[in-house]
C-alpha cells in the first residue's frame, strides 16, 4: 500500500514549537517505565491461528501519555491485555520498571470501556477494593478511597451506588479505583467509547485534569483519532493482520490542550498523517480488483429516493 504523503504534509506533522521540542526533550529524559521488547502474541480461533501482534518494540517514558490507535484487529486490546498481565505472549516481553510482566499485578491498573463496578458496593466501597485486597485498615482505606472520590470530582456521592450514576461518573468512579491502588501504568482500553459526545468531551477533560495532578503513566487504547491527538504525548499506530509498529508519532499540539485545538494547523497535520497511515491510498488498480457489493433491493418498484 502507498502511504506516501506531499512533502508539506509530511514536512508538517514532524514540525515542533521550541516549547514543544523542549517538552519532548524533557519526556525522553525521564526513566523508562514500561518497554515492550519483540512482543508477540497468538492465539487459536475458529479460522485457526491468529496472530494478533508481531514484533512489537516499544519504550514509554515515565508519566507519559500514549494513545494506541489503528484499523479494526490490529491488536490494540490484546497489547493492553498483555501489558496488563491478562494475556500470555507468544514470544518476546513487557518490562515494568525493569521487570518482566508474567501476570497482573498492583503495578498496573486497567479501565475498561464496560462499567466495571460492583452494583452491590458503595463508590466508596468501589474504589477501596483494591486498598482492602492490599491489607489496608478499614479507617485508613475507606478515607483515601474518599480522598480518590473528591479527585475525580465526586466526593459527595461515596455513600451512593452505581446505579444511581450517570455512564460518565462511573466511568470517573472506575479510574478512581484504578488509582486508588497506586499503579505505575494507567491502562485504558476505549473507555469513553459507550459515552455520547458532550459526555465523551468533558470524562476527556476529566483525564487530562487527573493525569497532571497524578504521578501515572498512561496507555489510552482509542479508535478515535481526534481523540488520541487531544490526549497524548505520542500516538502509537499499529497495522493490522498482523498487528506491528507502523508508526509512533509526536503529537506536536501545545500543551494544556482544549477541543479549540482541533482546527489549528499542528492538530490537522497529525491528523492527516494517522489517517493515511490507517487508511493508505490504495495502488493503481486496485479498486478495480474489488467485487462489488452485492445490493438487495428490498423497496417496491417506483418507491425511489432522491
């Protein structure tokens, strides 16, 4: 496939302010917290063997955020499943701080896109499950796991239980108890993927708040481009069948970042590099090798729509 762009346009994309090309500098400069080294994973289905990610070699720095994104199975979740323990590799590792990963550990937290919580527990109770699981006393536990709560703007609602909250707050109730358990890595698979657009907007900016008052890293599983720009230091993309680094790019959008963002000229050149990377033209011909799709038509004859 040819994903070649002009060269404006691939010029653009890798411009950096100075206040930019200085925080990237900075973000280098700090540890490395999570490195994924020739990581592969496959598994069996019903059309036999899959391999869903293949040599991946990966560094984030500490209290970085990336955002994966790519076509639809390229291995964005399975990639976020292994990091977090939940699914065996094939070949190659995930280091944390140094370590191998050989299972799940209070060292990484997960979000999912569903509503995780437990409808028979208070938020309180919510978040302090991992706190209890770690051996805290009851008094000290129940009073960071409110602390969590007011962090995440919801202080007033510990008493109250999941079904009494909006998708938007429970998913807010979610990444308090990620926290709450104190991670080195934030993973997020699609977490606001459910939620409407306004709801989806504000949880964003929710995010970002809880991201500069937390020292985490985090790891944003999205298929929203215009939300991996918003968010992330650097995007990584995956191709699919199999799913390998295409790209892992520099989100030269200043920081703090805002939606007003999304029409200025550093937020477009990103934009149009992930698209031709998910979405490459394809090579002379090409079309013309396509079947076209077959069409039912199921309306009465003279039924027609303009």
């Amino acid at each position: 496939m040819n994903i070649a762009l002009t060269a404006a346009e691939d010029r653009s994309y890798l411009v950096q302010s100075p206040a930019v090309a200085a925080r990237f500098a900075a973000l280098h400069a700090r540890p490395v917290v999570l490195e994924a080294e020739h990581l592969g994973c496959e598994f069996d289905s019903e059309r036999g063997r899959v391999t869903a990610l293949h040599d991946l070699n990966v560094r984030v720095h500490r209290r970085e955020f990336v955002c994966v994104i790519g076509p639809s199975g390229c291995g964005k979740s399975t990639f976020a499943r292994v990091i977090a323990g939940l699914q065996p590799t094939t070949s190659g590792r995930i280091l944390v701080d140094g370590r191998p990963v050989s299972g799940p550990g209070p060292d990484r937290g997960m979000v999912f896109q569903g509503y995780t919580l437990f409808p028979w527990l208070s938020l309180a109770q919510n978040v302090r499950f991992g706190l209890d699981m770690q051996g805290r006393a009851e008094t000290q536990a129940d009073r960071e796991a409110r602390q969590w709560l007011e962090l995440v703007g919801l202080g007033k609602f510990a008493d109250a239980y999941p079904h009494q909250l909006s998708g938007g707050m429970k998913q807010r109730v979610a990444i308090a108890r990620a926290l709450a358990a104190g991670p080195r890595i934030l993973l997020m698979d699609e977490p606001f993927g459910a939620l409407d657009p306004q709801t989806r907007a504000q949880m964003q900016a929710h995010l970002l708040e809880i991201w500069r008052n937390v020292d985490v890293t985090i790891v944003f599983i999205t298929h929203d481009m215009d939300e991996a720009i918003l968010l992330a230091d650097r995007i990584l993309v995956l191709k699919a069948h199999p799913g390998e680094v295409r790209e892992f790019i520099e989100v030269p959008v200043p920081r703090p970042r805002s939606p007003a963002q999304f029409s200025t000229p550093e937020f477009e050149a990103v934009r149009r590099r992930i698209d031709a990377l998910i979405h490459p033209a394809p090579e002379p011909g090409e079309l013309a090798r396509h079947e076209p799709l077959p069409i039912v038509r199921l309306t009465q004859a003279g039924d027609d729509v303009e």
